[in-house]
C-alpha cells in the first residue's frame, strides 16, 4: 500500500467558515507534509511533521493551523481564509524526515474560498 | 535557498518521439532528485529518482541523468505515448535534506 488519502476531494467554503483538511497513510512513514499549489505551479511546502511534532514551517499565516494526532494522520484547520488560498492543496509522506527517500502524494484537496 | 529551474516550460511532441526536459540546481549540497508527473486533477506522482552517487538511472522508457559538476540533471521519455501527456515537475533537496524544491513543471503534450 504506497497511498496518501486525502479527504475532501473538493471543498467550498466561506471567508468566515472554519474546516479541516485530512491526511492519512499507512506506510508507516515518519514523516508527513502539507503543500500548497495553485495553478499552472509547482508545490509549495507549507509544513514538515517529523516523527509527529512540526519541524518546518515556512511562514505560512496562522489561519493555517497544522495538526498530526498520531503517525498516520495529519490534518489541516482552516479559519478566516482569503478567496486567494483557493489552490489544491495537497498532502505527502516519505519515510524519513530527511527527504533523501521517496515522497509520496496525495491526490490533494481542492478548495475554493468564497 | 535552493533554487531549481526547468526547461522547457512546454513541450510538443509526436507520438513515438523521444522528449528530454532539463533541470539546473543551485546547491551543490543536494544529493537527491526526483522526477514527478502530475496529471490533471491528480496528486503528483514520483515516476523516477536518482541519487548522487549515480551518473544516470533507467526505468523501461524513462531514463534519468545527472551531471553534479555542472549541477544539472535530465529526464528523457523514449517512444512517447499520448499517455504521457501531463505536467512533469523536477526537484531537489535542500542540504539538510528535509525539503523538496520544485522547478517551474513542463508541460507535455504527445500527439497521436
């Protein structure tokens, strides 16, 4: 099983409303991230969870709020956002923290903002 | 940081063609870099990778190289199908080897 699931698929939601993003995989991997990618645009890394505690945050703005309640699951709150975070956002896992080995994707979310 | 660029940002060829996308990298410390191909509406998917330890890797018609001296690396695609058609994106690790760096992404178009 090489999959990272992602729920929702699509998602629509207000500048007032407050969801959540889910992650999870069973590979056994240490190591999970959280990207950002919109249109005709390479990923951008937002978040590193390395053996379940946050490593890397790329200055990405508090209505962003990352969560990894156990090695398998990582979430993604969502409050107060802007219509300019509507992209596909999109979740990997790699077996290490040290990305020297594969990273896996998910097939994202894709949030609109409005 | 690192800085990753892709070239070209397009690419259209004829079905059984060869196609060649080239990416330079800016530290010299990154030892890692995978090729990912991303169809639309989909996650990206890791197709092909290479180590700095090796000059070049195969995988049936895909092939990568790389020239660590000249900071560069290659994917070719031999006998393209129109399944190939997708956005491929390069990358490569940082020197601490926790973040991935993605160039701009080609996209190929392969016509029946």
């Amino acid at each position: 099983d090489t999959e990272v699931t992602q729920t929702p698929k699509h998602l629509v939601m207000g500048m007032t409303n407050k969801k959540s993003l889910k992650c999870e995989q069973h590979m056994g991997h240490r190591a999970m991230y959280w990207y950002k990618q919109k249109a005709k645009k390479p990923p951008e890394l937002m978040f590193v969870y390395s053996y379940e505690k946050l490593s890397i945050n790329e200055s990405v703005p508090s209505r962003f709020s990352p969560e990894c309640p156990n090695s398998s699951l990582l979430n993604l709150h969502l409050h107060a956002l802007q219509p300019e975070d509507s992209a596909l956002y999109l979740c990997a896992s790699s077996q290490e923290p040290t990305l020297n080995t594969e990273a896996f994707f998910g097939q994202g979310t894709r949030l609109t903002v409005v | 940081g690192e800085n990753v660029e892709q070239h070209p940002s397009t690419l259209s060829v004829q079905e059984g063609d060869s196609a060649v996308i080239k990416c330079t990298y800016s530290d010299s410390a990154s030892n890692y870099f995978p090729w990912y191909k991303q169809e639309l509406g989909k996650g990206p998917q890791l197709i092909i990778d290479i180590r700095s330890n090796v000059g070049e890797k195969k995988d049936q018609r895909i092939a990568v190289t790389l020239n660590k001296t000249a900071k560069h690396f290659s994917l070719h695609i031999t006998e393209t199908q129109p399944e190939d058609s997708a956005v491929y994106f390069c990358a490569s690790n940082n020197n601490a080897g926790n973040m991935l760096t993605f160039g701009g992404g080609t996209r190929l178009m392969v016509k029946p």
